[in-house]
C-alpha cells in the first residue's frame, strides 16, 4: 500500500510503498476513504515534540473494516468506522473512571508498529494511528461505528478537531446555560469549540483572532463577538462585552505562549481558563499567582475534548444529522494523498479550517 513518510524532520513527506502487518488479536484494520490534516501531525513532522523516524502520520480519518483480529466481537468486515488516536485498555484506574484519553497503559509506536518500508525500515505508527496511508492497523479501542451514509470526509473531522474543541466545553468544562464564554483562536479546533458553547447555551461567545476573515468563520459558527487578538485592550473589550465581569470560561485553542499568558486576565471571578492547544515541547508560560488565588480562579488542561468515543460519536452525529453540528462547511479542500505536502503547506499557511486528504 502507499503512504507518506516522513524521512526528515521539516522536510517534505514521501509516498512510499510500505507494507502493513495483519492485525493482531484485539485490533482491527481500516481501509482509508478520508483522513484529515491537524496541526498536531504537523507538530510531529517539524520535530516539535521529538518522536522516531522513519514514521507515518496522520490519526484523524474515516474508512471501512477490512479486516479483525480473533479477539475483536464488536467491529466485522465492511463496518464505517471512524479511527482516532484514542487508545485505552479499559480497565486501568484513569480508563475505569470514564477517562479513556489519559489511558496509564503506554505503547511503543516503533516496537509495536505494523509498518515496515520498502528498505526494511519500521516506520513509526505516528499517533498510534499513522492515518496518512491507504490502510491502517489499529487497536479496536480506536475506533467507533458511525453510518455507512454520513460521507467520509465530514466524519473524520470527528476524530479529533471536533473532539477536541468542541468537548473541552462539554466535557472538560461542562459549562451551564447562561455562561460566558471566550475561545481564543479561530482554526478548525476553536471553530468547534465555538459550536460547543452554542449547544451547550452560552449567551456571551466571543471569538478571538489575530486574521479578520477568521473572525468571520467564528460568527458564521456561532459567536455573539469577533475581537481582534492584537489589540493591547483585548481584556478589556472582553470585559465590557460581559458587563465589566470577564468571562465564566476562556478556552485557549492555539499553542502561542502569549495567548495562554493573556487568557487569565479575562477571567470572571471563579472562572476558569481551559487549555486545549499544545505549544511545542519547552515552551513556558508566567502568571501572577496571587491574582487566581484571589480570584478563586482555577486552569485546566483538556486532551482530546476528553472524549468518550462510544458515549460522545453518537450524540455528536445526531446533531450533525439534526443540521445543529457544522461539519460539511469545516472542510476548506480536498486533496489526493500525492497532494499531502501541498495540503500541510495549506495548513501551516493558516488557509484553511481543516484540509482533508480523500482516497
């Protein structure tokens, strides 16, 4: 089968053919329709957080069963599936708790990898998912049935950039009708974090970026105010729009430092700063101690939207079905897997809400 290898980290990615192991007793492969581009493959690709190469991203996709290991009882051959990073053994202390994303049990993405290269080389099953490729070969914790005729590429986005922001507000944060809200950034992930706080009945949402037409994006999916990030009053626009208070809940969606050193300042009394963007490995933020423990103000970090995947799919598709999801209008373009490096470039450029790579 083909895939994109990443050979050099900051350097474009290689269609290879590679061959892909039959699964083992409790996973299950996919055959790929559609995979999505997310900063986090990114991330990985420009070196920002270490990792093994040879290796194959990707870990935001949707696809069909093509085969079970002896173990699998849950998932048969021709199953729509959606495939995730989210693999959890089920039974540790953090998975028993209904917290799956945090699975304690780790996994070695190079000695454990399906993959190996035309040269003999193990690729590493980047994200334990390694999506950038005609097939995979994942654990069946990683994936969930969704219907055969929601289409491919508007499921994938599920897998992760609309987990991930849209979850931190309904199951990180749990916020209550009547709150207030601010969502810094407006990529694909504070779009959905956006649609989060409207289903979940905020009635002060308010979207921050430094790009205007990104603004736009964020009223179109839902937000009562678009303020510009750069500007050096930004807190207290913020305020004002809250009747001098600040916000209940700031959701900080990108990975800049100085967004996360801005959020607190915009936090009601008691609020909450919840923080979904991953900077790269090292970076470091400051604050004012004192200031949240006065406050009573508290920050939280949210992995993942920290998603139960058999709990949050269903729901989060019978609300697309209903038209109150916005999937369809996430995706900006399409593309071939031989297109993969155009489509990260696309991406890095800030031209898009979310690229997909279609098979």
């Amino acid at each position: 089968m083909k895939a994109a290898v990443c050979r050099e980290f900051g350097k474009d990615l290689t269609i290879e053919d590679v061959t892909l192991a039959a699964p083992t007793a409790d996973q299950v492969a996919v055959k790929i329709d559609a995979c999505a581009v997310c900063h986090s493959d990114i991330f990985y690709i420009d070196g920002a957080w270490g990792g093994h190469l040879p290796a194959v991203y990707g870990h935001e996709a949707a696809g069909i069963v093509s085969a079970v290991g002896s173990d699998v009882t849950d998932y048969q051959t021709g199953d729509s599936v959606l495939v995730t990073l989210i693999k959890s053994c089920g039974t540790c202390p953090t998975c028993a708790s209904g917290h799956p994303v945090n699975c304690e049990v780790g996994y070695d993405r190079v000695g454990s990898s399906p993959i190996t290269l035309a040269d003999g080389d193990i690729a590493e099953h980047g994200l334990q998912t390694a999506a950038f490729a005609e097939s995979v070969v994942v654990d069946q914790s990683q994936v969930v049935k969704i219907p055969e005729d929601i289409p491919k590429d508007a499921a994938s986005l599920l897998a992760c950039g609309v987990i991930t922001g849209l979850g931190a507000v309904t199951n990180t944060a749990a916020i209550r009708p009547g709150c207030s809200v601010v969502v810094v950034g407006a990529g694909g992930v504070g779009l959905n974090a956006i649609q989060g706080a409207v289903l979940s009945g905020a009635t002060k949402i308010i979207a921050l970026d430094l790009e205007p037409e990104k603004l736009d994006g964020a009223l179109e999916f839902g937000a009562t105010h678009a303020l510009n990030a750069a500007d050096k009053d930004v807190a207290k626009q913020v305020r004002k729009v809250t009747g001098g208070r600040g916000a209940d809940f700031v959701f900080v969606t990108v990975g800049a430092i100085k967004a996360f050193e801005t959020a607190p300042r915009m936090l009601a009394a008691r609020g909450e700063m919840i923080m979904v963007g991953m900077p790269p490995s090292g970076a470091m933020a400051s604050y004012e101690p004192v200031m949240l423990t006065a406050l009573s103000q508290s920050m939280k970090g949210s992995l993942m939207g920290e998603t139960v995947l058999k709990r949050d799919i269903p729901w989060l598709i019978e609300q697309y079905r209903q038209g109150r999801l916005k999937l369809d209008e996430l995706i900006t373009n399409r593309y071939s897997l031989d297109q993969i490096n155009e489509a990260i470039a696309d991406t890095k450029a800030g031209k898009s809400r979310r690229n997909v790579i279609v098979f």
